[in-house]
C-alpha cells in the first residue's frame, strides 16, 4: 500500500492525528519516499481493510519500515501496530526502533474471522522529544531508465499539455491526443492546473491509441504515461503497436500500480478476459468496465452520464505480476521479443519495456 498517496490525496479510509509530512529520504544508497513523524505522539488508522486487495492474503510485511532521523544520541522510539475491531484490541505489535530502520509487521489475528468490515488497522508512534521518525513507504524510481530508450522516431500517446519526451538531436517524437487543446481543457483542465490553455500543441496530432497515425515499421518506440490502463483490449493495442514498430522498437510505459493508488480495492485484470476482448475486437470501454469503475469508486453517477460525456476511466486493473502476464503473452502471441518491468514495492506506477 502506498501511505504517500493515501496522505496526499486524503483518502477517506485513512484517519491521521498529530503531526506528518511527505519527503524524500536517502536511506542508503536508495532514495525513498517517507512519512515523516514529526510529533512525538502521531498516529494514523485504516478503515476497510478487509476489502484492500494488497490485504486480504494478511501478509505479515507489507514494504513499510521506520526509523529515526540520525543524531547519534543512541535514543529509541517505539510503534505499536493494532488491529481494533471497535474499541476491542484483536491484535497488536509493538516494537521499539532507533537510526536503522526497522519492518513494520501487521499483527494478523490466528482467526481470521475476526477481520470483519469494522476492523481498523492503527499505527501509533512514540517518538523521543525533539527527534523526527521515517516511516519509509518505499523506494523512489526514476522514470529516464525507461526515457533513454526514447531515441529515434516515436509517438508519445496522450501526453496532455505536459509530455515526458522531448525533441533532441536523438529524438523526434509526436504526440497523439484524441482531443483538440480547447475539448482538452474543457473536459480535463477547468481551472488551469495543468496549463493546456499556455501548452504548445503545434506537434500534437489527433487520434487513438489503437489507430496511430504512422506508417507500417516506421516507429522506433512508442510511448505513453497513465495511459495502458484506460485502454479496452490491451493485447489488441499492443498488437497494432508491433505492426507500426521498426524491427527492434520499443513499447514504453508508466502504469498504475493497482495496490498503491485509487484502485487498492480493485481485481487485477485477468489475462483470459484480455485474450477475450481482443477476441471479440473490443476498442472501447463498454458498460460493464464503466458498472465496475463507478462500483470501485462508490460513484452514485449514472453509467449513461459517464458514457455519454466519454468519462475517462480506469479500464483495467495492474500490478506488476499481472502485467508480467500480459507481457509473456505479447511475447508468444504476438511478435514481441523480450521485455523488462521497473518495479519497487508500493510506488504509485510501475514501468514496463516490451522490445519488437
């Protein structure tokens, strides 16, 4: 689970009392993303657990470790980790830390009966007077491992106003959007947060993912951001991609990780019903993808207003071994040759290479 997104965004599952802030922190040779606890009697809890998907196989870790900001003074804090079905402890681990981060266990219950839709998960701290707690979330990645394969001819696919590949003596790239800059603004970009109305959209071309405006083999990568898990039929998409690919193109992207955004209550997708909808030449979402995402959301929105405005939605759900699932398949069924995933427990997103 991903605490940074949880806090960032103030998700209605979590609870926080005292004081907190979201950093970057070296830990080793890593970069990380941290909690800080910056009050020596914080806490935070988690409400239905019982329906997080990351949750349900009750891991003992999940990824998330703690530890004190170093000063040498040999000091020790200490967290306790409960499992309260209302005021009732069920479960509880505590465990004192110092300046080498430590894992954070969850104390599962011998009966799992007891985890029921009531039952919250509580992390307290106790931190010494004056010092400053990481609770590490997970490690920071960098997306120009992916960008450098970025050479050549390529398309960046639904960059909005921001794209992430940039002309260069190496690089020429286009952007494909489905949408003029005004429709982009008027659906996605209201109040200017992402700055549509200023973006230069002189290189951008219009058009869809499953119908790219390029010549057979005459890309060298194909790029796209947030973008995968929006599409219907992603083995159908991924198969138009390798027609357009020079021998030995790329297919580049950055997906959300289901556990560790809005999705942490989602089913990862299966790969049979991709391979069904790839059968049955599906391109866009229908009303069953448009039922479970407004389900997932707690959405009371109607599924026609959602179809009708052509509501962007998450069609699918990924994690990093079921996308590898994917991938295999592009491999064997599709022309593909390799691929490669950039994975860290508990980011936002997850990458993925997948070679012509």
């Amino acid at each position: 689970m991903n605490l940074i997104d949880l806090f960032h965004r103030k998700d209605k599952i979590l609870k926080a009392s005292g004081s907190f802030s979201i950093a970057v922190t070296k830990w080793g040779p890593d970069k990380w993303r941290s909690i800080l606890v910056l009050d020596g009697r914080s806490s935070f809890s988690l409400s239905r657990i019982c329906e997080v998907r990351r949750l349900k196989s009750f891991p003992r870790e999940i990824g998330w470790y703690v530890g004190l900001r170093a000063n040498g003074s040999g000091e020790y804090g200490e967290i306790r980790v409960t499992l309260q079905n209302g005021t009732e402890d069920i479960a509880v681990w505590k465990v004192p830390f110092g300046e080498i981060p430590v894992p954070i266990a969850l104390p599962w219950p011998v009966d799992g009966r007891l985890i029921t839709s009531e039952t919250v998960l509580n992390v307290s701290f106790d931190v010494p007077n004056g010092r400053t707690a990481d609770l590490f979330v997970h490690k920071a990645l960098d997306r120009s491992c992916i960008l450098n394969f970025a050479t050549g001819a390529g398309i960046e696919i639904g960059p909005g106003p921001k794209p992430q590949v940039f002309q260069s003596e190496i690089t020429s790239v286009q952007y494909l959007e489905e949408m003029p800059q005004d429709r982009w603004k008027e659906l996605y970009d209201r109040n200017g947060k992402y700055g549509t109305e200023t973006a230069d959209f002189s290189k951008y071309i219009i058009g869809t993912a499953d119908t790219i405006p390029a010549e057979p083999q005459s890309l060298d990568f194909i790029f796209s951001s947030h973008v995968f898990e929006h599409l219907a039929n992603p083995l159908g998409h991924l198969a138009r991609w390798h027609s357009l690919l020079k021998p030995g193109g790329v297919v580049l992207a950055v997906v959300p990780e289901m556990h560790s955004t809005k999705d942490i209550c989602a089913m990862p997708s299966t790969l049979e019903e991709l391979k069904q909808e790839m059968a049955g030449g599906l391109w866009r979402p229908t009303e069953h993808h448009y039922s479970r995402w407004l389900k997932l959301r707690g959405s009371a929105r109607s599924i026609n207003a959602v179809m009708d405005n052509n509501l962007s939605i998450h069609v699918h759900y990924y994690d990093s071994v079921s996308i590898s699932m994917v991938l295999e398949t592009a491999v064997s069924e599709l022309g593909y040759t390799s691929y490669s995933i950039v994975h860290a427990n508990n980011h936002k997103d997850f990458y993925f290479c997948l070679w012509k």
